[in-house]
C-alpha cells in the first residue's frame, strides 16, 4: 500500500475574477450576504484555511464552516448604506490555504447599492415671487418651478400639482405636471386682483412629496382712463353772480395705481369760471369774473381730466350753463332826440313819427 502525501503545490482559486452584488440601500445592519467560495484541491492544512477582505467601513468578513468542513464566506454589513452618498463598493476579497508558505487568491466584489426611496423632493426655493404685467397676453409663462430628488429611477421621477389653491386662481393659471412650467390662462386686470397666492406639490414616483408657496403679484399699466363724475350743478346762473359762487361739484375716479391714478384737472382758456380742488379728487367749478347775459347767455365748459402715466389717458365731459337774466340795464332810445316834420292840416289820428 502506498499512500501518497499531499504538498502544498496548488494555490486557491476563485472561479470569478469579479462579482458583482447588488445590495438596497435600506437593509439592516448585520444582514450577512455569502460569497462564493474558493476552491483549492490540496487537502487537509494544505487546503483553505482563511478569508480576509480589503478595510472598508461598511463591510466586515465572516467566515462560516459548513457540516462538511467547507469554509463559506459571508459579508455582513456593519454600517448603514446611503445610496446618495456612495453608489458603490469595490472590495477584494482574499482566499488564504494552511501551507508553509501560504498560497493565495483574491477576486474583486463590485457591491451597487440599488436605491430605495428614501428622499422626498427639494424645491429651488421654499417660496417664489414674480411680478408680471396686467398686459401679460394669455398664454404667456408666468414662472417655472423645479424640484430635485437625491434618489434615481422612479423616485425621482417628479410630477408638480396646485393644492392648497382658490379655485378661481386655478382658472387663472395653468400647470404643467412634468415641467412645472405655470402660465397665464386668461387676461390679468390689476384693478380686480393684485396678488394671487398659490402652493404646488412636487411628488416623486415613490409617493413622497413636498410643497412651496408661489406669490405672483400684478404690476399696474395705464389702461384705464380717469372718470369725471358730475354730483352737483346749478346750470342756470344769474348774470349778476360775483366771483367764487359754487357752480358744480364734480369728482374724478382712475382706477389704476400710483402715478397712473393721479389725476388732475383743467377747463377751457378765457372763461370767467375756475377749478378749486376741495379735498383729494373732490373739485368745484367757480365763477371767476363778470359774467354778462347781454354778452354771452351760455357757455360749454368742458372738464378735462389727465391722468399722470406715460402715455397720460385722459377725458372729458362738457356742461352746459345757462346765464339768467337780471334787470340791469335801463329803457334806451336808438336816439337821444328826434325832430319830426309834419304837414299842417293833417287829420287828427294820423301817424306823424315813431320812437323805440
């Protein structure tokens, strides 16, 4: 009988140069993930003895025996994964025999940590603001908002959605779910709204979410022009009327804002009436001069109102005052005396002259 010794003339041997592991980033820690093993055809001490992996945080080696005497090792997982903070893990795992020296291999374990969604959205602001004009044409954009989400796949797949919002603002504007691009649906008027509020929800496609607020405010344009109210008139004035006697009271209204609402107010060149402004755009039209019946029984006094925006819009109305009559002025005859020639005989009734 003759039995033959083994030497240690073989080394370890990985069937793969490379593995690659795929591992959720949401696993527990402790969880153990076996390893092919390595295989060495030498027996006894001269067989696999050890298994070591290269240092890393995240990762430790156990090594488990199997009821047959095999050596299988396992990673198990000492730390948390963050697939947002590092997408993968290069290991080396080594395979050590018993022999004097000790023979060796070694593979490579490519571990990707596959994503779970763990992330909800980021808004660029927590809050937008963007002043548009009231002449803003239908179907203009008004604002973009973006949101970003740290996880891939899916769970960054991000559709935006107004909640929280007035219905009738939702009429007003219009938003697209995939790229959160807002537009105007219809005409703005800065004299009806000013300011609309509204919030949107950006959702991933894991189901988590996350709100902003967006403020758009209208900016005033000159497009209305001022308003002249008549409140009061004495349309029949007496000729004999001093200065400063109250004729009308009238009142301008411009719906627009700041300088496009300021208003002011002029009449016609050689009239003898004049603006007074009583209180802000409260005015009244006075006499100012003499005023003749005998030389003027009306006049039209047109009220023109301007308002300060560029280009100014302005208006006007125009009244019509009836002068009255005063009894001062005395009988006149065309001529201060009259010489009439009659003939003698003439019968009495007969016409001999006129005088007016």
């Amino acid at each position: 009988v003759v039995e033959v010794e083994d030497v240690n003339d073989h080394a370890p041997q990985f069937e793969k140069k490379e593995t690659r592991l795929e591992i959720l980033e949401s696993v527990s820690v402790g969880t153990r993930i076996p390893l092919e093993p390595a295989a060495d055809p030498d027996i006894n001490s001269n067989s696999i003895k050890d298994y070591q992996i290269s240092a890393n945080p995240y990762f430790s080696l156990k090594v488990r025996v199997n009821p047959e005497g095999g050596k299988t090792p396992e990673l198990s997982l000492e730390k948390l994964l963050d697939r947002e903070d590092q997408r993968s893990h290069r290991l080396i795992l080594t395979a050590l025999d018993g022999g004097d020296p000790p023979r060796s291999a070694t593979t490579q374990i490519e571990v990707s940590v596959k994503d779970t969604n763990d992330n909800p959205p980021v808004f660029s602001q927590e809050e937008y603001r963007v002043s548009v004009s009231e002449n803003l044409p239908p179907g203009s954009s008004v604002l973009r908002v973006t949101a970003t989400d740290k996880d891939e796949g899916v769970n960054a797949e991000i559709s935006y959605y107004f909640r929280s919002t007035a219905q009738s603002t939702r009429h007003v504007f219009s938003l697209d779910e995939k790229t959160g691009l807002i537009k105007n649906n219809q005409s703005l008027d800065f004299e009806d709204v000013e300011r609309y509020s509204m919030e949107v929800e950006a959702r991933d496609g894991g189901g988590l979410s996350t709100r902003c607020k967006i403020i758009v405010e209208v900016l005033d344009e000159n497009d209305n022009s001022p308003e002249i109210l008549i409140t009061s008139l004495s349309d029949h004035i007496p000729e004999n009327s001093p200065p400063g006697v109250v004729v009308a009271l009238f009142k301008t209204r411009d719906r627009d804002f700041g300088g496009n609402g300021e208003v002011k107010c002029d009449i016609g060149k050689d009239l003898p009436f004049q603006i007074h402004a009583s209180s802000s755009n409260y005015y009244k039209l006075l006499t100012d001069g003499a005023i003749d019946r005998e030389q003027n029984p009306q006049y039209n006094v047109t009220l023109t109102a301007t308002d300060r925006g560029k280009p100014p819009l302005s208006s006007s109305t125009t009244i019509t005052l009836h002068i009255t009559d005063e009894n001062d002025n005395a009988p006149a005859f065309q001529r201060s005396s009259y010489v009439v020639h009659v003939m003698e005989n003439n019968p009495p009734g007969a016409s001999i002259a006129q005088v007016s």
